[in-house]
C-alpha cells in the first residue's frame, strides 16, 4: 500500500533514539519468549502503540502469535492474512484507532505479520512500522536456528522423529535475489521422510535440488540428508554439478550402500539464463513459459537414481543445458504430487497440476503464494490422506527483477 499523508513534522515527535540503542542492543541477547515484550517496547520508541508478531505455521494456514495470550488468525480471510499472502502492508479499523498490518520478511521468505496499533498514522509512522518489522524480522531469522520454542510456536501437531530429521536439513521455503526466486513446499508436513529440496545461491548462480528417498522411513531420511550434505560441500568446495552429482553418487553408496533416490539438480546462471540440469531417475523438470507447458523442452534420456553402487553405478553423469527466457518457470516435483487421488481413486494429473500454477501465475500471484496454494489444493484434493510424500520446487529467472519476492510493498 501506498504510504498514508505525511502529516508534518510538529506532528510526529523524534523517536528517543538512546532508548532505541538500548532495546536494539538488548535485543541481541533477548529470549526469543521476550521478542513480544521487546517488540512492544521498540514500537513505544518510535511513537507507535503496541505491537503483536504472528508466525506463519508449517502449512501456511495459520499466523499464531508469539504471546501466547493471543488467539492465531487464520492465512485465508483476515486483514493479516491478506498482508502475508500478499507480502503488502494494509490498515484496518480498530476500536481505538487503526491496525497497521505489515509483513515479516527475511530475504524472500515469509515469516508472518506484525501487527501496530496506532491512534493515528501518516508516512513517517508508516515507515517507522516498516523499520520496526524489519528489525523483528532479522532478529526472529537469527533466533529461530537455535530456539526450540519458536519451533514448537508454529507446529500444530506432533512431528514425527524421520520428519524432525529431515526439516533439520531443509533450507528456507523461499530464497531469491534480484534476478531469481526459488520457492518449495512439501507435505505431509509432519510425516514427511523421503523427500527434499535444497536451494542456494552462491554469486549470480541459483542451484537447486530436489530429492525422493527410497521408503517413508527413517533411513530414507537419513538417505536423503546425506544426500543433500554431499551437495552442499561440494557446492561449497567450488565443485561444478557434474562434480556435484558424483559426489552424491559416492556419499549414498558408501555410507548407505542398499539405498537410494532419485533427484534432478538444477544450476542456474542468473546473468546469462544458461540453465544446466541432470536428472537421475526422476520426473522430467517442467518449463513453463508465456503461461504455458513447453512439452519436453527439459526431458533428457534417463538416467539411474542417485547413490547406486558396483555394476549399476553410472559411469559418467551427463549434464544438460539450455536457455532460458526472462520470465520463464523451472517446475521440479516428485511423484506424490501427480499421484494424489480423491475418492474415486481418480490422480490429481499433470495437466491439472500445470495449469493451477499456470493460471495463479496469470492471475499475478507470488511464487511462494502459488505453491502454498497449490499444495493445499493437493491436500484437499485427497481429503489429507497422503500416499506419498510430496515435495514442489518452483524457480523463476527474472533478470529484470519484474518479481522480486523480498520486496515487502
């Protein structure tokens, strides 16, 4: 939204910036259980009223604030929701004044809300309320690596251990620069085991990953986690995805030598377009442009899954490559998307799968907004009863920056 009137400097006192030093400096060190306590008080520094933080749940069906004493607000049909799906700001009425509801972003990816009640408001305390949600959204990014309770504040039923497992591993739903976003779901969210995605970013490249372990058990985690460890150190090594891919060949098959999995990994150069991807075993990656399917246009020949040994071992890896257009969609999946079946036991389909994301694409949603639609329509589709795990990865090359998902207004 755009921001309100300024109002004129008499109106707006100077923040008390001693104060606001020390609550920074405070919040450093602070609990995560204090971020509601310290986010009140930062917003009394900068002459707003009081301020409430809501964390998105795994499912991205609930924004539950960290008081406790507050109830959770639902993603679909409130004013918060609308400010989390939208990733923009928006004000609604309260009893004694306004509601300033502001997205949390780190990067790319969507935390929650914040919500700053107000008596009156006008650009300065817009921007004041921006500021402040940036800073809370840093300081909720840094504490939620290591605090259980912020873990535990956005689940709503037990986990199960291959699943704690797995999400250790998992990186951000969403990452993005200037140039790219990537954004991945998967479900069931808390009895998920064999599948995974990774995505990073080193310089102008994008990489990403999907993985589909052997089994719905604890070593298909564990077969995909090492999978995924073996990528990133050779990524960080400075190795190319050739040397990747082996290096996840021979992690899978020395370490758990009866086990497997399928993948496609992807290496985007976010200057050039120049896509190169391999797939060992796995569903073709889907390009999507001009809001279409190119049929094809990503198939490759097959090759094994990843982590065979002895005779079945590959001998060589072939990387492939093309060339992207700005705007264009790389869409990778695992088969419990396409295979979800309602009642009559009829598959959810690639061509219904495609043309949801085609048609949220259309209709100007975000990336990360399209999956999150688009997994919970999987999810009803099959009335929550998961054959399979079911993981989404969707990567966009913009090199415009024309959908920049850390772009908060």
């Amino acid at each position: 939204m755009p921001d309100p009137p300024h109002a004129g400097a008499d109106s707006d006192p100077a923040p008390d910036e001693s104060r606001l030093e020390r609550l920074i400096t405070e919040a450093q060190t602070a609990l995560p259980v204090e971020l509601p306590a310290l986010a009140d008080r930062c917003a009394a520094a900068l002459g707003l009223g009081t301020a409430r933080i809501y964390l998105a749940d795994l499912q991205q069906r609930l924004l539950i604030p960290l008081d406790e004493t507050l109830v959770s607000l639902p993603v679909e049909g409130s004013t918060a929701g609308w400010a989390y799906r939208t990733i923009s700001s928006r004000v609604s009425d309260a009893d004694d004044g306004l509601v300033v509801w502001i997205p949390l972003v780190d990067g790319a990816e969507r935390l929650g809300v914040l919500g700053v009640r107000t008596a009156s408001l006008d650009g300065l305390l817009m921007r004041r309320a921006r500021m402040l949600a940036h800073l809370l959204a840093m300081l909720i990014t840094s504490k939620r690596a290591y605090s259980d309770w912020l873990a535990a504040r956005t689940r709503t039923a037990p986990m199960r251990l291959p699943t704690e497992m797995m999400r250790a591993f998992l990186p951000p739903r969403t990452i993005g620069t200037t140039r790219c976003v990537s954004t991945a779901v998967l479900e069931p969210a808390y009895d998920i085991a064999g599948d995974a995605f990774d995505h990073s970013v080193i310089k102008h490249v994008l990489n990403t990953m999907i993985l589909d372990g052997m089994g719905h058990d604890l070593t298909a985690g564990l077969t995909t986690s090492v999978a995924m460890a073996a990528a990133r150190n050779t990524r960080r090594g400075g190795g190319d995805l050739g040397d990747v891919v082996g290096s996840v060949d021979q992690a899978v098959a020395q370490w758990l030598p009866d086990h497997f999995c399928t993948g496609v990994l992807c290496r985007l150069d976010t200057k050039t377009g120049v896509l190169h991807w391999v797939n060992c075993g796995h569903p073709p990656p889907l390009l999507i442009r001009d809001e279409r399917v190119l049929p094809g246009a990503l198939d490759s020949p097959p090759q094994p899954p990843l982590g065979l040994a002895g005779p079945l071992a590959p001998a060589v890896r072939r990387v492939h490559e093309t060339k992207l257009e700005p705007g264009d969609c790389v869409l990778l999946y695992t088969d419990g998307v396409v295979e979800a079946r309602d009642a009559d036991g009829a598959e959810f389909g690639l061509d219904r799968f495609t043309d949801f994301i085609i048609r949220s694409n259309a209709a100007g949603q975000r990336p990360a907004e399209v999956l999150r639609l688009l997994i919970h329509a999987i999810l009803d589709y099959q009335r929550n009863q998961f054959r399979d795990d079911a993981t989404i990865l969707l990567f966009e090359w913009r090199p415009q920056g024309g959908n920049e998902e850390s772009r908060p207004d």
